[in-house]
C-alpha cells in the first residue's frame, strides 16, 4: 500500500511519537477521510500503511490518505474526547457521525420579582433558571400547562405584565395568581415558584410536606381561604401524581439509550427522564454506519497484536459514537440506561468531561428495564419506518429514471437541479435553484439569484441569466478538463470523488418550471455553453393547469411525456418542482419585504412622517418610484412642497 503514497508521508509516519493521541487522514482535495484515536499512535497510524488491505473498505480510505494531521493527548480519555470533537466538527467520510441537530428545548423560570414560566431553545443564561433539556417542544410546553394548573405562575411576556391594569383570562380560570396587579405578594408567589422548581426537580414528597405545614399555619391562624387554597393545590399535584403513576420513580434525571441496527442502517433512541417524570424521546440515524464498520472492523491494534474493539458489534460501535459525540454538547445527567455494554474508558471520559460522576447501567431491573424496553421498541419502530421511507424514495427516483429512459451509472448519486422565477409585477425578481440526490431534497445545497439587468416581468430573460450564472463556469472547466493531457487516476473519481468535486459536476437531469418557452430558452443556454441537450426537462402545466395532469417538455426534441396522475415518477417531479417553487417565492418574498422597508428612508427625512410616507409610496407604487421620480413630480404630491422635494429627491439618490 505505501507505494501509493508520498515520501513526505511515510517520513511522517515514521516519525510519531509512542505516545497516546489523534489522528486525522486527509484526501488530495483536502477532504476529512478518517478521525482516529490511539494509545499509541505510532503503533497504530504505521499499522495502515504497513499492512496490505486489499480491495476492502479500509484500503480503498487508505489509497487516498494525501496527507495526515497527528495531535498528542496526556491521555486515553482525552484522546476520545478530542477524536469526538473533531467528528462532530470535521465531519469525515468514514466515521459514524451523527448530524447536527436542532437544540433541546429547555423550560426556563425567568429571574424576575414575579418569575414567569417560558418555553426556550438557545444559550443558558445564568441569571435564570433552566430544567432539561426536553426531547422535544410538545413535552416542555405540556410541563408549562402543568405547572400551571397546580402553582398558578405566570407565562405573558414583562411588556405584556407591565400594562396589565386588570387581570387576563388567565386568572379567570385559575392558571394565574394575578400577580400583575398585586394578587398575590412577592412572598406569596416567591413561595409557589420554589415548590414549582422542587417539583420540576421531582422532590415531590418535598412540596406536599412544605404545601401540608403551610395549610396548617394558615388554619391555625383561622386564615380559611388561604388555607383551601393551599388544600387545593396538593390535591392538584397528587392527582398529577396518580396520571402519571407509570412514569414516576426514584430515579430523578435519566438518559435512557437503545440501538437498533438493519439494513446497514441504524438507529439511536433517546428517551429522557427529568424529575422522575418520563418527558418522551428522540430518534437519531447516524451516516457512514457500514463505511465505518468496515473500517473498524479491518484495524489491527499494532499495540495488541490483535484485533482490537473491531470485536465489538456494530450496535456498541453506533452507540459509543452517539455517547461521545452527543454529551459534547448536551448536559449528561447521572444515569445513562444502556441497551449494549459500552467501554468504561468511555463513561470515564464524560465523567471527567461533565466533572460528576455518571453511572452507566447495563440490563437494568424494574422500572429501569420498562424505559428501556420502551425505548427498544421506539428505535425498532423508527428504524423500520426509516427503512420503508428509503425503500419508497428510492422506487421513485428509479420510476424516474426509467419514464425518462436514463441510465444512471450510481441511483443513489443521480442528482436532479430544478429551476424557478419568482417576483411580484417585475419586483424583486429572484430565481431559485434546489437539488435533490441520494433519493432526497439537500437543502444545504438549494441557491438563490437575484436577477437584475432584465425587463421586468421577463421570465425567459431570468431564466437564461440563471442558467448561465449556474453551468457557465463549469462547462468552461468541463472543457478546460476535456482539452487537457490525460492524467493518473488521483483516487478522487466516481461516487467516491471529494466533496467539493461532487457538488461541482453536472446533474444527471435539469428540471425547469415551465414549457415549451422555458425550455426553449434552456436549450439555447445549454448550446451556448456546449451542454448536453437531454439533460434539460420542462415541467409544464396540464388542461385547466391542475395538479397531477402535468407533462414533460424535452429540450432534445423527444415527443412531450404525460407520466400518469398516480405514478410514482410524477409525484418526485411535483415534489422537486414543487419545492422550487416554495423557495422561491419565499427568498422573492423576503427581497420584497427588503425593498419596500427602504421606505421608512422617507421617515428619515425631516418633514416627511407617516402620512406624507403614505401618499408618496401609494402615488409611485413603492420607494423605487418615489426615488426614480423627478421633483416637480414629487412636488404634485399633496402636502409636498418643492424644497421638501428637492430634499426628497436627494436624499434617494
């Protein structure tokens, strides 16, 4: 394997230090391949390059290692949190990786004389106070309608509380004490925000007795209102306690972590105890899992003379990935429940990393094992649910192909580019680009254009602009590439080229929103730039323009194609076209939005407030009217005089 590779490299190689540390592996394009980690990089980095792997995964990573990056760590658990870091940040093509997702919502109790209850997802602040995270927005605001009920806080906005001179609805059905116009005192309310973060805490047993010798301090005082008052709020939190018998338990805060592995896909089910009460759970689908196995699977521990932890299943692999990746980011609680035995070094390390002790418990009893069975039926089902989804996806793309009579060298990489023209009577005209590969909409890669230079309202104009903004340099550079010497195969082709090479090469197809006038246009663009013809597909409108009737325009001179209301070709198209559309119009939508904010300029101006704003704007149609206006006609404006004109009229070019 090492004649593949650079002196400079194997020099590299050669020269690690025995020490524990991190290595990263990169292609010639500068891609991320691998992120490793070793107690003895030496050992374990000269170990690929030494042994022959053949035509395995491994040794295909390997033919394209150009480069490598080495950090030396103090020790093994920094080693796994510094590999895990960079996974989650450099995101490499043959690790498992869990992608980014949206933030854990968190209730918070804003810091206030009266506190109120608000659903968030952001940066903690340390001012306030935060329970979490939840596994999702339903689950924090079901908490928010409970606390409600039994302690009464508050939820309106400090602008909304400020105003209030009577109290809202709110209060009139006994969510709220009122304290906007002074129902309730500081204490009072101070009082019923500690037990509501007791409870949230699940030291439940705790408010009931505080709750209990407040009631009797209040009827010893012969203070009965009080007194009921306090009587009806233990009532409420004992029968939150019975509706929820089944999820409360002694345990307080709990990660509960099944894994579920099929079809080379996997699944991660997180379900979430907080405060003894069970607050639901999230799915997560990791990528690269078979990339990565594999490649587990083919390292050599140099350091044992024998295969390592690629021993381990692919369920461990997957959920010691999710383990390390995950905590990065997100509060570890004390407890993990755990479907498969993972490695101490691994717990070890987040306890370090959390800076508290956190128990990872494995075949768990009692009320433990009913969350993780729960848990393991959840993943079972949303991995199945992936599954069919994928299975459907790619029957669609295939549908496709096959109506279109296309041949795609690799279905899983046939990439799709639809085009669309939005703007409002020539406004803020806008085209929009969206991709669809890998059987998916990728959004990451969607574009939007600002067309300028074209009548308005001239769709055929924007759409030949767009077209060439998107494939002119690269049909230079596909000539360019055509024209030069052949070159030695540099391990960057085919399905497995770098990233950016990918996103660079033409789409199997290239839709169009519209018919025989778009595509037209498309065809003349795509001559000019010496483009295959067939690749351009015109989306355009049935009988009476309704949905389901649509047919297939071809810049190639093909017979227009009607795919059937039902077919499965048909719906990819809609929803790629229809896709476009949305983006379109809400980037048009925005840029809009954008332009005719520009007139509170107008207010900028001394003289000029609302209602002269007003009747400029409707006189010229909108601030690029007022601005292309000469003063004389800015002048015939009621109320505007010439010297507010001229001042006008400065002002806006």
């Amino acid at each position: 394997m090492s004649d593949v590779h650079s002196d400079q490299l194997l020099s590299e190689v050669a020269a690690l230090p025995q020490l524990p540390g991190v290595y990263r592996y990169f292609d010639a394009a500068g891609a991320v391949l691998y992120v490793g980690k070793a107690r003895n990089l030496k050992k374990r980095v000269a170990n690929y390059f030494q042994k022959s792997h053949g035509g395995t995964r491994i040794g295909h990573m390997i033919s394209k290692i150009a480069r490598m990056e080495t950090t030396v760590v103090r020790s093994e658990a920094e080693a796994l949190l510094l590999e895990n870091n960079l996974i989650k940040t450099l995101k490499p093509r043959y690790n498992i990786l869990f992608r980014d997702d949206k933030s854990y919502p968190y209730l918070k109790i804003a810091s206030h004389e009266f506190p109120r209850l608000a659903y968030y997802r952001g940066a903690v602040d340390k001012k306030h106070r935060y329970f979490g995270p939840y596994p999702s927005a339903w689950a924090v605001k079901e908490s928010i309608q409970l606390l409600q009920k039994v302690f009464k806080l508050r939820t309106c906005e400090d602008t909304v509380y400020a105003n209030r001179t009577r109290p809202c609805l709110l209060y009139q059905i006994k969510r709220c004490t009122g304290p906007c116009v002074g129902y309730i005192s500081p204490e009072a309310y101070a009082q019923d925000v500690a037990s509501a973060e007791a409870f949230l805490m699940g030291d439940t047993q705790l408010v009931l007795s505080k709750l209990e010798a407040r009631m009797t301090e209040h009827a010893e005082k012969l203070e009965f209102e009080q007194a009921a008052e306090l009587r009806n709020q233990m009532s409420a939190i004992s029968r939150v306690l019975h509706q929820q018998s089944i999820e409360i338990a002694s345990d307080k805060d709990v990660d509960i972590l099944a894994v579920k592995v099929q079809g080379g896909k996997a699944c991660v089910n997180l379900a979430m105890v907080r405060g003894g009460r069970h607050l639901g759970d999230r799915a997560y689908f990791p990528v690269h899992v078979e990339d990565a196995a594999q490649i587990h699977h083919g390292e050599l521990d140099a350091e044992e003379g024998a295969v390592p932890a690629a021993a381990d299943p692919i369920e461990v692999q997957v959920l010691e990935a999710f383990i390390a990746q995950h905590y990065i980011d997100v509060p570890v609680p004390a407890t993990l429940v755990l479907s498969h035995l993972v490695s101490r070094e691994l717990i070890e390390a987040i306890s370090q990393q959390a800076g508290a002790r956190v128990t990872a418990v494995f075949q768990p009893r009692e009320q433990r094992r009913h969350w993780l069975e729960m848990a393991e039926t959840n993943a079972g089902l949303q991995l199945a649910r992936l599954l069919a989804e994928e299975g459907s996806q790619q029957a669609r793309t295939r549908a496709l192909a096959d109506a279109l009579e296309l041949a795609p060298d690799d279905l899983d990489n046939f990439r799709i580019e639809c085009f669309d023209i939005s703007h409002t009577a020539g406004e803020a005209t806008q085209a929009s680009c969206v991709v669809f590969e890998r059987h998916t909409m990728q959004n990451r890669e969607y574009r939007r254009y600002n067309i300028e230079g074209i009548t308005p309202g001239d769709d055929y104009a924007a759409m030949r602009q767009v077209l060439h903004r998107r494939y002119g340099k690269l049909a230079e550079a596909m000539a360019a590439e055509t024209d030069a010497p052949p070159m030695g195969d540099a391990g960057g082709a085919g399905s497995d080229a770098p990233a950016r090479t990918r996103a660079a090469r033409m789409p199997d197809l290239v839709l169009v929103d519209g018919g025989k006038g778009q595509v037209s246009m498309a065809r003349e663009v795509f001559s000019e730039l010496g483009l295959a013809l067939s690749l351009i597909v015109g989306v355009e409108k049935g009988e009476g323009r309704k949905v389901g009737l649509e047919e297939l325009v071809f810049a190639d001179g093909r017979e227009k194609v009607y795919l059937g209301k039902d077919s499965a070709a048909l719906m990819l198209v809609a929803q790629i076209r229809d896709e476009a559309h949305r983006f379109a119009i809400t980037g048009m939508r925005a840029k809009r939005a954008k332009v005719r904010v520009g007139g509170s300029q107008l207010e900028d101006i001394p003289g000029i407030g609302p209602k002269r704003r007003a009747r400029l704007l409707q006189r010229f149609g909108g601030i690029r009217g007022v601005a292309a206006a000469s003063v004389e006609d800015i002048a015939s404006v009621e109320g505007i005089a010439t010297d507010l004109a001229e001042e006008i009229y400065k002002a806006l070019r």
